[in-house]
C-alpha cells in the first residue's frame, strides 16, 4: 500500500485533520478522504520516530495517481519531515474511462439489459488482459461484456473498442459479478483465458465448484464456456469439476482463442490447454436476487465509546465456509458516529473488505468505489446489528 512516515508526533498530526472526516480507534486513526474515485481511507498510526499515513484496506480498487495524490496534500498539510515515502510527487489521476461502470453503476443503469439495450446474443471474457480478444468480439455483432479490476486494461480494453459493436466494461471481481450481477440464463458464451492459477493457494482459483453451479444458471442452455490456461494441474482441474455437474458436457477444443498470453506461452515451448464446456441442462430454478444500493439496517447502541474501548473482533461465520468479520472499530468524537472495517468472504468474493458506518441508530454501507450490498452481506449486517443492540444490553 502506498505510505508515507512523517517526523511529527501522532497527536500533532490528529490536531491539524478536519474532524468530521476523523475518526479514532484504540491503536490508530482513519480519515476519509473523498476523491473522484470514491472514499478513500487513509490509516494513521503512530511510530516511534514519528506518524505514518498509508492508505487502508477497502480501496484497491481505486485510482493509484489519485491515491498518490490524496497522501501528498495530506503531508502538505499536516507539516513535518518526511522520514520515508513510497509516493510519486509527480504522480496524476488517470482520466476515468468512458464507459466504465462500478456495480453500483451498473445496477443503477439498468444492468445487461439497461446497457446493451436488450442484447440478443451476448458474450462475455472475464479478465480480458489489454483487450485485444474482446475487441474481435466486438467485431462479430454481438454484445459484448467485460470484467476486469485493473484501471490499466480497463483503458486499453476501451481504447480497442471505440467504434466497435454494442459493449460494457464492468469494473469488479470476476466470480462475484457474474453471480450477482447477470439474470439467469442471460450469457450465450463466457471466455475465462489464462486466469491466474494461485500456485500456493488454490483455494484461490476461479474455477470452482460454487463457481460452475453459478454458469449453469446464467448461460443460456446451449451456451459455451471457453476456458484456456498453461498449468497443467489447473487444467486438470478444470476437466474434473465440469464434468462432475450434470448440466455440462464437454464440447471440444475451441478454435477461435489467440490472445499475447496464448502467443508468449506458445513461444517459449508451453503446452497450451483449451476446452469448452457446453451447457446441456438448466439447474432447480433459484430466487435470484441482485444486491441492494443500500441496506439500513436499525442497531440501537448507548455507549459508542466505551463500544470502541471493550471491542474484540468478532466473526459470524456464512454459507459454504464464508464468513463476515468485524476487524476494527473507529470513533468520530464530533458526532459520536462509528465507522467499522469489516472483511467479507464467501466463495466469489474472498478477503473483501467493506466499511460500514453506524450513526443515528442506522447500520449501513460506505461506499467506497461503487460497492453495493449483496444477499449474503445484508444477511452480515443484520446479524451484526442484532450483535451492537445486545452490546447495548450488557
């Protein structure tokens, strides 16, 4: 994460912040700051030489010049030596893409229908790398969708695409976003190429059994997954899981993939691995359900403070070996509110990490870039403000 440490004591620091944007822990502090690309938190922590600003967890998904930028007025305005630094003085935000849509973005427009007026035949790559297979299948009249995370392939991807058919760029997780973002038998075919293989922790990997039941509902039936990688026990793997649920069966090697991966790989003598899986059955319908813009919920608490100085962490575990846990929490002395950094994990979503805020007896999101609310989230926050109502109790 981007840091810098001042010679400057962390009182000192705390003094010269804007309170309404401040708030205090046991150890540390957080302060958000708004940028363009959302709500950044930034962690104070004091050291022995001095105070170090870094910018927290729950917003990697942000803009890095913004980021570098945001930390450099920060340490122009609280004054002091710099003792170390990891920022870029010269760095500038990126010039927001376009077409780029957040989740929230994206259920606020209307979704795959909203976006691509009602699409007939839609394809869609999940980590699409610098855009250039997505830009040949713009070129086959069909809608085409997009999931990355990275600002920088995001930009290239539009870049290739200007001109092109009907297209959306979708910024979030791949595995979460077509669980929660596309109805039910919506895609016609899904490229997943060369997806990182998690060598040491492959528990990690995208292509899991969760994952595939999540395919079968929302490819059409017919509809293709197109799958390549250069591991062999990924491929492996992959060979094993499809065939294992009873609405696949294997359709052959495809033939249309060429992407930069597929050519170093080929290039340096690697054995390539393709296949495609063919939806053959449509599963038990479920009740689909997209996540929520907000979700507020009602925790009644008495004392906010003395809540910050009891806490210990506390996990509520989820469905299929998630689980949602309250890691930290922060006191605005101003307003008496509470700001919580939180870390939700479920099979599509792991080690993400939220900020919810408590303030006037309502529980709800921080948004900090574009995040919304899904089911199994709201499930967390409703448990979890049964959990501060008891605290109150005690």
């Amino acid at each position: 994460m981007p840091h810098i440490t001042l010679k400057k004591g962390f009182k000192e620091v705390l003094d010269r912040l804007q309170e309404e944007d401040l708030f205090l822990g046991r150890e540390e502090a957080l302060l958000l700051v708004r940028g363009d690309g959302g709500t950044y938190p930034v962690a104070i922590l004091p050291r022995r030489e001095g105070t170090l600003l870094r910018l927290d967890k729950g917003a990697h998904f942000l803009d890095l010049g913004e980021i570098h930028g945001i930390l450099n007025r920060l340490t122009q305005e609280v004054g002091g030596e710099v003792i170390q630094s990891t920022l870029n003085p010269e760095a500038r935000p990126s010039a927001p893409p376009p077409t780029f849509a957040t989740p929230r973005k994206w259920l606020e427009e209307g979704g795959l229908q909203g976006l691509l007026k009602n699409p007939k035949e839609v394809a869609v790559e999940i980590g699409f790398g610098n855009g250039e297979f997505l830009e040949r299948l713009a070129g086959q009249e069909k809608a085409v969708v997009g999931i990355e995370i990275s600002n920088w392939a995001i930009k290239r991807a539009l870049n290739r695409l200007k001109g092109k058919g009907p297209h959306a760029i979708l910024k979030a997780p791949g595995g979460w976003a077509i669980k929660w973002l596309f109805p039910s038998e919506s895609i016609d075919i899904l490229y997943i190429l060369f997806p990182f293989p998690w060598p040491k922790r492959p528990s990690r990997r995208l292509i899991q059994a969760p994952f595939i039941e999540t395919l079968a509902e929302k490819l059409k039936k017919g509809g293709k997954v197109v799958l390549a990688t250069d591991d062999r026990e990924y491929a492996q793997q992959m060979r094993e899981l499809f065939p294992e649920s009873p609405c696949f069966q294997e359709g052959g090697e495809p033939e249309e993939i060429n992407t930069k991966y597929l050519r170093k790989w080929t290039s340096l003598g690697l054995t390539i691995y393709r296949m495609t899986f063919i939806k053959k059955a449509t599963p038990p319908s479920t009740d689909h359900q997209f996540p929520h813009l907000q979700h507020p919920v009602e925790a009644k608490l008495k004392d906010p403070q003395g809540m910050v100085e009891g806490f210990r962490p506390w996990t509520l575990p989820l469905e299929g070996q998630g689980f949602f846990k309250v890691e930290r929490i922060y006191l605005n002395l101003g307003e008496g509110t509470l700001l919580f950094r939180t870390t939700f994990q479920d099979p599509d979503l792991s080690l993400h990490h939220q900020f919810l805020l408590w303030r006037g007896d309502i529980l709800d999101l921080l948004p900090t870039w574009g995040e919304t609310v899904p089911p199994p989230l709201a499930y967390a926050m409703e448990e979890m403000a049964r959990w501060l109502s008891k605290d109150r109790q005690r």
